[in-house]
C-alpha cells in the first residue's frame, strides 16, 4: 500500500524563536529520514513545497475563475510537504512519529487510492 | 551509462553527436536519426564491455543505426517502398573507411545550432542539447531534471517537432547571424551548467552531473570555435566556479558561503585551467559578459583567504559588467562588492534602487543580500527580518535551509 505521510505549515511558523541548533537537527532528521526511506526502496516520491506565503489559490468569482494571492487554509494547517511511501500503516505511522517527535507539530497519514480496479 | 571516468562512455559520448549529425546530413529526418543514434549507443554499451571496443568504433556505430534506420523505415508501411529503395542505394552495412573518418566539423556544430533553435523553448533547447549533443539518454535527462520519464520523453519529442516546424536546415547559420545564434547556444550551455551547480540537494541516484555535461559540451564548443572570446570565457568561468565545488556544501548537503569555505579544498587544476584560458583571452577579444564574469570568478579563486579579496579589482569588473551586461542581478552583485569596499551602508543604498525597480528583482537574493549586508552594519533585528522574507521566498530546499540558520543566529527571543 502507498501512504502519503503530509508536513504542514511554512517554513518560517514552525521554527519561530528556535536555536540554530534545534533548526540543524531538525535539517538532519528530515535529510536523514528522506536518504533512509530512498535506501531502504520504500520512498516512492518526496517532495518540500515553497512557503505557503508563495501559494495562489484560484476561486469562483463572479461567475469565473480569478487568481488571489496566499493559500486557501491558515498558513499554519497549509501543506509544507510529503513523502509518498510504499510500505505498512505502522511503518507510515512510525515514519511520522519520528518527525512529530521533534518538530511538535502534526503529520497526517493518508493512503493513495488505487488506480487499478479490483481484482474480480 | 556508467560513470564518467569510464572510457567505453567517454568514447560514445564523444562519438555520439558525430555518428548523428553525419545521419542527418546525410538522411535528414533529425527525429528517426536521433532514435537510430541512441539504439546504436545503446548496443555499443552492452557489447562493447564485454567483446571490446571495435576498432573503427564510429564506423561500427553508424552501421548499427542505420540498421536501426532502415528496420525503422521497413516498418513504416506509408514509405515502405521509396524508402527501401532509398536506403538500399545509399547504405553499406558493412563499417566502411569513410565512415570511419571524423565528419566535417561543422556537422556537430550545425546539430548543436539546431538543436539550440531560437524558436524552441529554453526547457526545450536543454533537453534537446543533452539528447542529442550530449548523447544521454531521455531517462538520465528525466532523473538529472527530477521530472518522470514520460514527461521529458513528450518534451524531447515536442522539441523536435519545433525545429520540424520552424523549417531549420540542417547547416551553420549564415555569417550575419551566427552572433545571435551563438548567444542562445551558449545561454543554453549556461542554463545547464547551472541547474548542476545549484540543485545539491541529496544523493540521487542516477543523476546524471549537470555540472560537468555542461563543461564537456562547452569543451566540445571550444574545440569547435577556438577564436571566439565568449565561447573561451564561458569555458573559463565554468572552470573557475566548479574548482570550489568540493568546498562549497558540507557533507550534510548544507551550503558553506563563499568566505567560510575551506580554500585547501578548492580544484587547482581547474583553477588553473581557467585562469590559462581567460589569459588567452585577454586583448584578442571584444570583451563579453563571459569572460567578465570569469574573470570575476578568477579574482575570488586567486585569493588565498577570504579577507584577502581584491574587492576594488572585483568591483572594477561589476561596474564593466554592469555597461555591456546590465541587469538587476548584476547590480545586485556590484552591491556586495561596493560594500566590501566602502562598507555596508554604501551597499545597502545600492540595494535601495533595487527597490524602486518592480522586475523580477523582487527576488529573494535582494533580500538574502539585504539580511547579510544589515548584519555587517549591526541591524541585527532588521537582518533577521531580511533572511527571513528570503527564507520565504526562495525555491531552493538548501538555500531556504541555509537562510533559516541564518537568521536563527540573530533571534532575540530566547527558546529553547
């Protein structure tokens, strides 16, 4: 099964006030977890997005679709980034407690749907 | 293709645009030539190993890909018949001696100019340039570019079929315009040299290094027009700036700024390279923004330490620079050289015109530039402020990484 495990908020709200050292430990955590996932066979995909302060979102107004400037969610709950695995829930879930562990934020764990029907 | 210290692949790299642009001069049809020439490439990569190299290795790789051109033709049954007779009257299949001989010059060049076609998109040129000049193959492209396969294939094919469109022939351009062309192809060596030089981020596997396919096709180049001044200083500056590369990330992958980086482990070999190739320059050339730009590079690789920079001498070249190449990165750049010269407040008014231009100056490098040049002048809060709108803005993972360090070492609240 793939797994998406997601990492929200921008790059500056997360980091606010912390030591350099805390933001280098954090850097290797993440590069170290993303060159352990990649080894292992188990990363399918991993991507870092721009700050959310960078993000457009495109709204229905009147009556057509209109660019604005910013994400749709608070910065805060906004998609930071995400690995796509392809291992276990547990193994998804374990993925995530190690970054929550020490960043102090929330990660979701959501599985990809298949593309391919079932089996008959 | 394995590593690029292997010969078997040096060899076919250095072959590979020979045997195709002697197909397409001979076969036009640049799409099917470039398929055959990759086939051929393919073949000589799994038996060369093992059986040896041939010795007419051109010869034996144009056989197997016209080979690869007629089987293509065969099964194309609109041409079947034309084309058969065709290929049949013009094609040995026996490795022939003339085969064997390196084609006129100008036939690699002339591929090189089609390839960097002013009607194709700058994503579409590199691509190009790298399939066809650089005989790599569309998935090596695809993983150095961190795009699917599938997409670089479309945009490969896509590029092509431009240069079908815009009606090119397969020749140099005419006399009067080869300056312009020339500018676009060394903006697309340039434009790969550099998505090497920034994207450190990671070990990936298969990727290919951008960084010294460019410098190997601009080698190919020089080869190719040795009495041009631009094409020497593009050739001088990729030099001088890959010499600091082992120096310039630690190996963690975080980026060291160029005074804080360790000079013992700078290229000498490069360096001194460079430096040859930009002596050669000097006085015999009009003076273009390459061998500027290297020069500028060869002041900084001069210096034994940081604090012993000629800034004066590297601020003399900015301002050169800034006459024949004007642009708003480059004031950018004359604003950190004017402030080790005259001091931070002198740089930072330099920036403020920056401010009053609305271009695509509205980088986060303005910004990056601001936070460094307000830490020298003792705005700590204000520095901080300025590292973090760049650490915001940025695209680039290492960049942004590097910015948030930055401006963790100017907090003023303490946490942690």
């Amino acid at each position: 099964m793939k797994y998406m495990i997601m990492m929200f908020g921008g790059a500056g709200a997360s980091m606010e006030g912390r030591s350099p050292e805390w933001i280098s430990g954090m850097h290797a955590l993440m590069m170290g977890l993303d060159a352990q996932l990649r080894e292992s066979g188990e990363l399918v995909d991993s991507r870092k997005l721009a700050d959310p302060t960078q993000a457009k979102t495109v709204r229905f107004v009147d009556s057509k679709a209109a660019p604005t400037d910013g994400p749709f969610a608070e910065i805060k709950e906004s998609l930071a980034g995400y690995w796509i695995i392809e291992a276990t829930e547990e193994r998804a879930l374990e993925v995530a407690a190690q970054c929550v562990d020490y960043i102090e934020y929330p990660m979701e764990v959501r599985p990809i749907m298949d593309e391919q029907p079932p089996p008959s | 293709m394995s590593g690029p210290d292997d010969p078997v692949d040096e060899l076919l790299r250095e072959l590979a645009p020979q045997v195709l642009a002697t197909l397409v001069r001979r076969h036009g049809q640049l799409d099917a030539c470039e398929d055959a020439t990759q086939e051929a490439l393919l073949a000589a990569v799994t038996q060369w190993p093992k059986e040896g190299v041939p010795t007419r290795p051109r010869a034996w790789l144009l056989t197997v890909a016209r080979r690869s051109l007629i089987d293509h033709w065969r099964s194309d049954s609109a041409r079947r018949q034309r084309e058969e007779r065709a290929a049949e009257a013009d094609t040995p299949l026996v490795p022939s001696d003339i085969d064997e001989q390196p084609p006129d010059r100008d036939d690699t060049l002339a591929l090189l100019f089609m390839c960097c076609h002013p009607d194709l998109s700058p994503s579409a040129q590199v691509a190009l340039t790298l399939r066809a000049v650089g005989g790599l193959t569309t998935r090596e492209i695809a993983a150095a570019y961190f795009v699917p396969e599938a997409t670089m294939a479309k945009r490969i094919t896509r590029a092509k079929q431009g240069i079908v469109q815009s009606g090119a022939r397969f020749d140099l351009p005419p006399a009067e315009g080869i300056a312009d062309r020339l500018d676009v192809v060394l903006s697309v060596l340039y434009l790969i040299f550099n998505e090497g030089y920034t994207a450190t981020s990671g070990p990936e596997l298969h990727r290919v290094d951008l960084t010294s396919e460019a410098i190997r096709l601009v080698r190919l180049l020089h080869r190719l027009m040795p009495a041009d001044g631009e094409v020497t200083g593009l050739l001088a500056l990729m030099l001088l700036t890959d010499a600091r590369r082992p120096a310039r990330t630690n190996p963690d992958g975080s980026l060291v700024p160029l005074e804080d980086q360790d000079r013992s482990r700078w290229d000498v070999a490069a360096i001194r390279e460079g430096l040859t190739l930009l002596a050669d320059t000097l006085g015999r050339f009009p003076v273009g923004q390459y061998q500027v730009q290297a020069a500028i590079a060869a002041v900084h690789d001069e210096a034994p330490t940081a604090d012993a920079t000629d800034w004066p001498q590297i601020l003399a070249l900015y301002d050169t620079l800034e006459r024949i190449a004007p642009s708003p990165m480059v004031t950018l750049s004359r604003a950190v050289a004017l402030a080790n010269v005259r001091g931070p407040r002198a740089g930072l008014a330099l920036l403020g015109t920056l401010d009053r231009d609305d271009s695509a100056v509205r980088s986060h490098r303005l910004d990056a530039v601001r936070g460094h040049l307000l830490e020298r002048a003792g705005d700590l809060a204000l520095a901080r402020d300025a590292y973090l709108r760049a650490a915001r803005a940025t695209e680039s993972l290492p960049e942004q990484r590097y910015l948030q360090l930055r401006a963790s070492r100017l907090r003023t609240d303490r946490r942690e």
